[in-house]
C-alpha cells in the first residue's frame, strides 16, 4: 500500500508493529483488547475505473514524513461508494473493517467497548476502526454524515498528523500502524448531520461518486443476478438510464432488489407463470412505489418542489395578488384584444 517502509512517528505511546489479522486480541499499555473480525466479501468494482484510481492514490505515501488521505465518498444511497471502498481495500490486499455509524453512536462506540465476561470481569473489545488501526488495514466509516459531532471529535487526533486516539473507558492511547488507511462515505440526502469543520478539513479530497453509464450498470446487474433474463436485465436498465437523465435518484441498488422481487414473482408459481412485463411492473410499484411509474411526472413534481418553476416575486406581488385588477404588473386581456 505503501511506496515506503514503515517507519515509526511521534505517537503517545511506542508505535507497535501491524498485528496479524489472525491474532484475536492485543495488549497496548497493559489492557488486552479484543479485536474485531475483518470483513469478508468479494470486492470487484465494475467501471468509473478512474474514481477508483483517485481513493487508491489517497492511501499512497511517498515519503517517509507524508501521510496517507482519509477521503470522502459522496454520492446518492445505492450508487456504490461502500463497494468502491471495498474493491479498493482488496486490491490492496489488506484487511478490511466497516464501521456503519449512526446518529446515536458513541466515541466508547468507535473505540474501545468494555463487556462484563462471564467470570464477572471486564473485558475491551476493539470496534473495527481500532482493529484496523492496530493491525494496519482499511476502515470504512461507512454514511459518517449520521454521526454526531461528540463522537467525530474522539477521531480528530486519528486523522490529522497525530494519528492516534484516546480510549477514556480503558484508559490507553492508540497509535495507528503505519499501514492504516481510511475512508468515510457520505450520502446526500437530508437525514445527515452538518459535520463541523475541523472535520471536514481533515476528510480530504472529497470523492464525487455518480451514477454508471448504460454499458457499466448492465455489467452491474449481471454480476449480481446471473440468472436473470436478458430481457429484464434490459427493461431495468432502460428505466434505471432514464431515471439518471431526469436527475432522479433510483441507483442500481435499486435496481437489483426491483429485479430480484419480480424474478422471485415469476418463479413461485410455475403452473401460472407470470408475464415478465407484469412481473417487473409489480416489481416497480412495490420496491419503487407508485411515483417511480411515470419517472416524467415524478421529476416534474420534484422540480416544483425544489423551486424549479417558481417566478421572480417583485415588490407589486407582496401587495397583490397575481389576478388583482390592481396589479400594476397585470396583463390585461382587454389591452391585449385593443
């Protein structure tokens, strides 16, 4: 991952060397903590070859005194950003955590947890950042927007120049292997917290995930449904290609779970089989819902909700209404007809 070798830096405490990820527990400042499994799947990220090229050249350290980027990855829910993050972690060939974080998490959350065993004895277990910390892989902070800003704050030592955090339930500092990388994902939608700046300013660059063209998503759905029929491949792709131009946001995500609903409606009644248009029409109502039947209509009342046709209000308009004889702004049909 990285163009150099390991080297130690300042840190709190001696920096320890990469734990192997097989190893389930660590002892840092006479604590033993437990440590989190890494997460296991494939990884392969089909097309926007490019954006996957920008996160992997973050995590690139070209001198013994530079440090890795914790990116962020914005785009809309369903378009990839976790499998982008994922794809990248395995080409690197290195352990791989995800954190989702919410708005009720805690910094004990993304830290250290302490567990009552059943000897009556407290045990730390590691979340999967402090995992990843210690044993030099990738952690994902996966949609790090529902996170609020108490618990950001634990983590504003980790990603700038310090790269370290404070667990106050164990009482120990941890340093961060050299190795260690991270990303946050980030949807944009209005359910988020507004992270503060000198947050921000430590996410950087920030990493525009949009949605695949024609060719990638069909590659897309094929790789996740292989049984499904040509035909449904292509009707889903057409209505998820013509949802992109009209700036709506059904993702492949979307997609998928359209395709796998209307391919299980098909199958469970094999006497009575279902017509595939009718099959992915059903399926479009129920996973989409009524709106997504007419994408035209649904981008037009989404416009007018964000403002789109509105009209320049001027000074006459706060006095009177806009078919007022009064209005000086009004045109008059009858001036028109003479």
């Amino acid at each position: 991952m990285s163009s150099r070798k390991s080297s130690s830096r300042p840190t709190p405490s001696d920096s320890q060397d990469s734990v192997p990820a097989n190893d389930s527990a660590v002892v840092i400042e006479g604590v033993e903590l437990k440590l989190a499994h890494a997460y296991q799947a494939p990884g392969d990220w089909i097309g926007q070859a490019e954006i996957l090229k920008q996160l992997l050249a973050c995590w690139i350290t070209v001198d013994e005194t530079d440090l890795p980027l914790t990116p962020r990855l914005l785009g809309s829910p369903g378009v990839g950003k976790t499998q982008l993050a994922i794809a990248a972690a395995k080409q690197q060939g290195v352990p791989l955590y995800i954190y989702q974080c919410t708005a009720d998490t805690r910094p004990e959350d993304l830290l250290i947890t302490p567990v009552l065993s059943r000897g009556g004895e407290i045990a730390y277990h590691a979340s999967p950042l402090v995992s990843a910390m210690i044993r030099g892989g990738v952690c994902v902070l996966d949609e790090g927007n529902r996170m609020n800003e108490k618990s950001w704050a634990s983590l504003a030592p980790l990603f700038d120049n310090r790269r370290y955090v404070e667990s106050i339930v164990a009482g120990i500092t941890i340093p961060a292997s050299p190795d260690f990388r991270a990303a946050v994902t980030m949807n944009q939608d209005e359910s988020t917290f507004e992270i503060p700046d000198y947050i921000l300013s430590r996410l950087q660059p920030t990493l525009q995930v949009g949605f695949p063209n024609k060719q990638d998503e069909m590659a897309i759905l094929q790789y996740h449904l292989p049984f499904a029929e040509p035909e449904m491949l292509a009707l889903t792709v057409e209505f998820l290609q013509h949802s992109h131009e009209l700036k709506l946001d059904f993702s492949p995500r979307d997609g998928i779970n359209l395709l796998r609903f209307a391919i299980k409606r098909m199958a469970q009644d094999k006497d009575h089989p279902v017509a595939h248009e009718d099959a992915w029409q059903e399926a479009l109502e129920k996973c989409l819902g009524e709106d997504a039947v007419d994408l035209e209509s649904l981008a037009e009342r989404r416009r007018r909700t964000l403002g789109g046709d509105s009209v320049p209000l001027g000074l006459a308009d706060l006095f009177f209404d806009a078919d007022d004889p009064l209005h000086p702004d009004r045109d008059d049909d009858d001036d028109d007809l003479d």
